[in-house]
C-alpha cells in the first residue's frame, strides 16, 4: 500500500495509506478533490485537487468517489438570503405550541384557505 503525505491544517504534514483518503470527482463539473481523516488529531481534511493530484491519487490506490450537486441548487429561489434573525425568530418559533399553523399561515396563506375549504368540503360530505 501506497504511503500518502499530506496536509492537515491543525497538525502540518501528516502520513497515511492510499486506504485512508479518498477522491471525489464532482459529475457536474468534473472538479476534483480528497478528503481523509487527520490520523493524528482525527479531524476531516478536505482540498481541492488538480487533475494531476486525481490521477497520481488514484494510480497510488486511492478510491474515487462521484457525486453530484443537490438538484436543489437549480431551483429558483426568491426572496433575500436568511439572516441570523431570522434564524433566531425560528427558533423562537418551535418553542411555541402551535408553531405549525403559525408557518403554515405566514409562509402560504394560499394553502391555509385550501385547507378550511377542504375541512369545509369534508363536514359537507360528512353531514351529506
Ligand atoms: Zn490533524
């Protein structure tokens, strides 16, 4: 097995097998980079990685994995980005009882006067 040096940002040079890392390839944009675990102080260490870098990782052993972007990343979004704020008035509300009418109320109105028509729709039928 194939003994690999690198870098780790807390412990400096740092030694391990070609088993302890790992390439990913990104299908989206064929980016490459390695990620292993610092076998000194264990943390994940993760670099971006030329071509070059791949194809010597891979021909010393190491395995490649491929992966995608989240297709959530095409979607359109709208609005402006969440601030801390935000964030903490979320949090507020889920401590709240009855934080699920109250989302589903300030994010969709559309969908809540959905919902008492079809309540509405059910006790017709029900009484029918
Ligand atoms: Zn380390």
């Amino acid at each position: 097995m194939t003994t690999i040096r690198a870098q780790c940002p807390t412990c400096g040079d740092v030694r391990m097998t070609s088993a302890d890392v790992t390439v990913r390839i990104c299908s989206d944009d064929d980016s490459g980079s390695y990620w292993f675990r610092c076998p000194a102080c264990v943390g994940p260490v993760s670099r971006a990685a030329s071509p070059r870098v791949v194809e010597l990782l891979v021909s010393s052993g190491v395995r490649i994995e491929m992966w995608r972007a989240p297709a959530e990343l095409d979607e359109p979004h709208y609005g402006p980005p969440l601030t801390f704020d935000d964030l903490l008035e979320f949090h507020e509300l889920l401590a709240t009882d009855d934080w699920r009418d109250d989302l589903s109320r300030s994010c969709h109105p559309s969908m809540e006067s959905e919902r008492r028509r079809r309540a509405a729709d059910a006790d017709w039928q029900g009484h029918g």
